[in-house]
C-alpha cells in the first residue's frame, strides 16, 4: 500500500517537469543569440573594416 502513495506522489510532482521546461527555454534563447550574432558578425566586422579604412 505504501508503494501506491510513493509512485502517486513521484506522479504527482511536478518540479521536475518545470526545470526541464526552463532548461529548454534557456538553450532555445541561447540558440537564437549564437545565431544571430554568427549571422550578423561578419557584417559588422565589415563594417568596421570600411569605416577605418577611410
């Protein structure tokens, strides 16, 4: 009877579910940011390079 409650309780939780949740946001967020930095990078460099050469 004690095993019911003990899986019924682990069921029940919800914590876990939450952190990975975050986890996924977080990398989803970090994924977008390495793009776009990776994608306008070079443009700025280039920028750069043409405002100095002047």
């Amino acid at each position: 009877m004690d095993h019911n409650i003990t899986a019924l309780r682990i069921f029940l939780d919800n914590h876990g579910v939450t952190a990975i949740e975050y986890a996924l946001i977080a990398g989803l967020i970090a994924a977008v940011i390495i793009g776009t930095v990776a994608m306008l990078g070079n443009g700025v460099l280039l920028a750069y390079n043409s405002a100095t050469n002047f």
